[in-house]
C-alpha cells in the first residue's frame, strides 16, 4: 500500500449560506455547518482509503464566528494523520466576507474517520506523509490526541502514553 500525503485528500466544498439554513439570528445553524463538514471530512477520508468510510467521532469542534445569512462559506477538510483503520481529518471553514471578499477564518473542526469493507469491518489504510510545516505539526498533534482519548477512555494507561506524556516532561 503505498503512502499517500495531505494534499491527495483534500477536499474543499464552497457553498452559499441560506435563509432555511440560518437561525432566528439569521446565522448558519451549527448542525449545519456539522453536517457541511461531516461530508467534506467524509471525501477526504474516502480520498485517502478509497474505501468505504463512516464517521467514528468528532474530536473537536470550535464555533469561532458565526457565519451570517448570504456568507459564502468553504470547508476544507483533510486527513492528518493515519493509523491502522483510522485517519483525523481536520477541518478548516472559512467565511468570504460580502463586500470586500476577503477571507478569514471562523471554525475548525477534527473528526475521526474508519475505513470498512464492504461487510463493515476495518481495514488498513495508507500511511500518510507530511509535505508542509502545517501538516506536520498536525500529524504530530494527532498522536497526542489519539493517545488522550485512549487514556480517557480507559484503553491505555497513563504511562504508556508517551507523546501526550512528553508534553508535561522534559
């Protein structure tokens, strides 16, 4: 199976935000941005596994701005890290401003994506190499990530947690 990097899976979706997809402040939902980037982190994952894949958890989500009716919006969502059946798909939206078109961020994301065959079982997906600073430092973070949520959910010890533990060491 051959390493695959960042930029194979990279998926970025553009669309404008409506008045059925806004709340009463006239600003998109947060399930709708959700599922917006529930489907860009799905490419991304189908992108690098060529496989089936299901969402496993969302890891992360931060509401940074809320994105008003008529916002042209983009997700960018991309695998950065793989392991044996999973891959962290990160994602990043970026809102258009209306009038002058600059862009700036207002959310991200990290969701966790399994690779299933056809009866739903893992498999092996393709390791994954970073090209750029950016993608290596969220390479890197995603082992500490996996390693804090095993910790918290009882499936690794403390102690064995060595990248998350080396935060706190030196």
């Amino acid at each position: 199976m051959r390493t695959k990097t960042p930029s194979e899976s990279r998926t970025i979706m553009t669309d404008m935000v409506l008045p059925s997809e806004t709340n009463p402040l006239n600003n998109l939902f947060g399930g709708e941005l959700l599922a917006r980037m529930d489907r860009a982190a799905s490419i991304a994952a189908r992108r690098h596994s060529r496989r089936i894949t299901v969402t496993a958890s969302v890891n992360h989500v931060a509401f940074n701005r809320s994105v008003p009716l008529g916002s042209v919006v983009t997700v960018e969502a991309t695998v950065s890290r793989a392991f044996n059946s999973s891959m962290e798909i990160y994602i990043d939206v970026w809102m258009e401003d209306r009038i002058s078109g600059e862009k700036v961020k207002a959310n991200e994301a990290i969701y966790t994506f399994v690779a299933v065959d056809e009866t739903g079982t893992p498999t092996e997906v393709p390791k994954l190499k970073p090209e750029t600073e950016l993608e290596q430092q969220r390479y890197d973070a995603a082992l500490r990530r996996k390693q804090l949520s095993l910790v918290l959910a009882g499936k690794m010890k403390p102690n064995d947690a060595t990248e998350l533990k080396a935060l706190f060491t030196k």
